[in-house]
C-alpha cells in the first residue's frame, strides 16, 4: 500500500451480501461492495476472474478463527481491500460512483464513509492469530461433526429416496463437479478424461457454469440453486432441487420463475454430498469428485462447523470414489491410430516448402506434369 491517504481508486459499484451470487454479474473494473465475513480463496479466485477493480467489505475480511488465503490472493493480485462498518453497507446502491482513499469512500452524493485498508500486514497478523486458534477449531469442529454424524446416521445408511431420474448413470462413470478450490483447472486436467470416456457430469450448482465455461455441457445438476446463472439452468442438463428433510425447497422458487422443470430430493447434508450418493445410488461404475470440500478449513470458509455428510456419505461409497487430481495424475490418454496421420503430414511439410524454394526440385515438378498432361492427351 502506499502511504495512508495518498491512494484513490474511482468507480461504479456492484453490491451484493453473497459474493457467490453477485460474482456471475460482475463487469470487468467494477468496484464491488461486499458482507463477507472471512472472505475465502474460492470468492477471490471469483473476483480476479472477474477483474473486479477492488473490493469494499462490510465485514471482516479475516478474524484470525482459522487461516485464510482469500485476502493475500487479492492483495497479491493488486486489488485492494477497505474495510467499512456493517450497518454502511446499506448506503451503496448498484451503478453508484464511489472513490476510495485510505480513510474513507466518498460517495457521489459527497458523503464519506469511514474505511480501514485491509494491508498484508492485516493478513500477516490474522494469520498468526488463526494459527493460535487452530487447535480449538479443530477440536469444536470434531465434536459438531461426530454429533451430527450420529443424529444423521439413519438417513445415509438407508437407500436414498430418488425421483425417476431421465439422465442414465448405471454402468457409467460420473464427474461431480463444485464450485471449490482449484476447480477450474482440475477440470482441465481431465478433459482427456472426459473426452475419451464420456462419464456422465454432474454440476453441483455453481459447478454447472464451470462445464459450460469450459465448453462442456452438464447432463444433471443438483443443488438449492443459490449461485448458478441462468444460463446453466437452461442448459438443457435435468434439474434437481436440493430439498431440506422437511421438504421445504427454496431453490424450486427460481425454477418455476425460469419457467423449468425440477424434481426433489430431501436430504440432509451438503449438496455436494448428496449428488455423490445420487450417482452411487444409481450405480454408477466410478464416481469422480472436482473441487469438493474435504477438510476443517473447507469446510469453515464454507460457513459449516461440521462434515456429518461428508464423512457418512465417503464411507458408503468407499472405493467408488476419486479425486479429479488422482485421475489427471493416472489417467494417460490411449494412442489413437487414426491420429497417426500426423506424423507422415509433418515429414512432408519440409519438402513441400523446399519444393516452392528449391529451383531444381520446381523444374522436376514442371517436367512430371508435362508428362502427365502429355499422357492425357491434354497437349
């Protein structure tokens, strides 16, 4: 950072309390005005997607409970991050102009909010503090997990209870895709994969629009539909709402407003997990995870103090399962012969060119095709 009141970022503004959501509407330079307390890798690495310009953040950015790369990765990106008060965050409205300095936000009206820069020093100081209090996470973090595991535990050892699902699993393998660390290039890494073995893919939410940005398009999706665009809802894939035990299903608001269809499924648990019980229910030959959670620190960034479903869900499954890294780091693609072709094609790229340079090999060009046309009759 520079020194304290010299720097100024100017701007329009896009506001929104859940980044997973607003990130999809970012235009490039935008400043966005966030509520996201403890702002994970996974909404940054979404914010440098989107070349956001920087980032005001009505909560904290990191309060030292567990480490944290989401901030550094901003900061190292050049985007800087100012801290206001929560109850400032009702003051912005979209398009609004903004400046930032290091003391406050002035807004177009000419009224200035007080701001705090979030520096790396911040980072730095928050990170030493989480590390003093990972031991406590940990432990609060078993305890919620055990205890809903045994309150759960009926449910993931019964079959699931599915509607007739269209998309045909048995038999197939099955990628199961999510909006997690380092999604988007796992899902690159095993586009061979892909290519070569057509599994059927399975868009947890966000994970659908991760196919389809990779020019991939989902057979199924799965989740409360909270942070997938409508682009990928109408992708033509078969929808299914994640529904709470209950049956209350929050997600079929936004599917009846699209004018689509989507059946349920009631479940505990994360959706994640539960589309991995879905493909293993269905009989699916191999089930590969991208970009899922699987430990303390996942699953905290995620907002949940516990992984009752995922642990209960990893055990039914068992040898079923697979990590997209495992498949990019085993998977080699089979030599194709009908790619063959491309070797004689490059030993004769070489004597093509020498035949339009070489004086002598033209004259030996002319000489053939005078014969030919000789033979032909053509002279």
């Amino acid at each position: 950072m520079q020194r304290k009141g010299k720097r100024t970022v100017k701007g329009r503004v896009r506001v929104g309390r859940k980044t997973k959501q607003l990130i999809p509407k970012l235009a490039p330079r935008s400043i966005v005005v966030l509520s996201h307390e403890n702002l994970d890798e996974v909404a940054a690495d979404g914010l440098i997607a989107a070349k956001v310009k920087a980032v005001i953040n009505a909560a904290r950015t990191m309060n030292g409970t567990y480490p944290l790369e989401g901030p550094k990765r901003l900061l190292l990106s050049g985007i800087p991050i100012v801290e206001i008060a929560a109850e400032d965050f009702t003051k912005f409205r979209d398009g609004m102009a903004v400046m930032i300095t290091d003391e406050h936000v002035m807004l177009e009206d000419g009224r200035k909010i007080p701001c705090k820069p979030f520096t790396e020093e911040a980072w730095e100081a928050g990170t030493k503090l989480a590390m003093q209090n990972v031991s406590r996470q940990l432990g609060a973090f078993i305890e919620n997990t055990l205890r809903y595991a045994d309150r759960e535990k009926e449910f993931f050892i019964r079959p699931l209870q599915l509607p007739p699902i269209r998309t045909p699993i048995s038999g197939r393998h099955a990628v199961v895709v999510v909006r997690g660390k380092g999604y988007r290039d796992d899902l690159y890494a095993i586009r061979d994969y892909i290519e070569d073995y057509k599994p059927v893919l399975i868009g947890v939410d966000g994970g659908a629009d991760a196919l389809l940005d990779c020019g991939l398009r989902p057979d199924l999706i799965f989740g409360d539909m909270d942070s997938i665009t409508d682009r990928a809802l109408r992708s033509g894939a078969e929808l299914i709402v994640h529904a709470f035990p209950d049956g209350t299903a929050p997600g079929m608001a936004r599917i009846q407003e699209l004018e689509l269809e989507a059946s349920v499924i009631r479940a505990p648990g994360t959706s994640e997990d539960i589309a991995m019980l879905l493909a293993y229910e269905q009989q699916a030959e191999l089930i590969v995870t991208l970009g899922t959670h699987t430990h303390m620190i996942d699953f905290l960034e995620k907002g949940r103090k516990g992984m009752a479903s995922t642990m209960l869900v990893r055990m039914k499954i068992g040898g079923k399962l697979i990590d997209a890294k495992g498949v990019s780091k085993l998977y080699s693609r089979p030599y194709k012969l009908r790619r063959l072709w491309y070797i004689p094609a490059a030993a004769l790229f070489p004597v093509l060119m020498l035949s339009f340079v070489h004086p002598g090999v033209r004259h030996m060009i002319d000489v053939i095709w005078l014969y030919v046309k000789l033979s032909l009759g053509s002279i």
